[in-house]
C-alpha cells in the first residue's frame, strides 16, 4: 500500500474532526444566540428580516436552520468516522504487509 496514501487519508480525517469541533461550537453559538433573541425579541430582529415578518416566521426559519446545521453535523461525523477507521485498516496493512 501507498504511505502517502495512507497519510492523507488520515489527514483526512483528522481535518474533518477538526471541522466538526469548530461547527459544533459554532452551532452552540447559534443555540445559545437564539435562545437570547427568543427570550427578548429586540425590535431591531424584525426590521433587520425586513417588511412582513413576524416572530413567529423568524422563530420558524431559525430552528429550521438549526436543524439542517444539527442533521449535516451527523453527515460529517459519519464521514470523519469512516476516514478514521479507514486509515486504522490502511495502517494496519501496512504493517502487516
């Protein structure tokens, strides 16, 4: 087996850890961002959205939103996992080999 192909599979997949460690944080944000703005519901939200909307559209599209965000985090934990155990099987081969 190749060892540059073996490395960069494992730095695949630790790039997208890496990638999943700073999405998750800022999805954290972002919860913590809309609890805020649901809790006070400053004026300037609804004007920033702009003519027509209300708190409950903005409540709506925002926790739909966050709920793409959540379901493509597992997507990317799903493919961090399978490079992760990949590189452990080509690394394991090659030593074998």
């Amino acid at each position: 087996m190749d060892d540059t192909f073996q490395i960069r599979v494992h730095a695949a997949a630790v790039a997208a850890w890496w990638t999943f460690l700073i999405a998750s944080a800022f999805f954290a944000f972002q919860w913590i961002t809309y609890l805020g703005v649901m809790a006070t519901q400053p004026l300037w939200v609804v004007s920033f959205w702009g003519p027509g909307a209300t708190w409950e559209s903005i409540r709506t599209v925002w926790f739909q939103a966050l709920v793409f965000l959540k379901l493509t985090l597992w997507l990317l934990v799903l493919a961090a996992l399978w490079l992760t155990l990949w590189a452990k099987q080509l690394r394991k081969r090659a030593r074998s080999a």
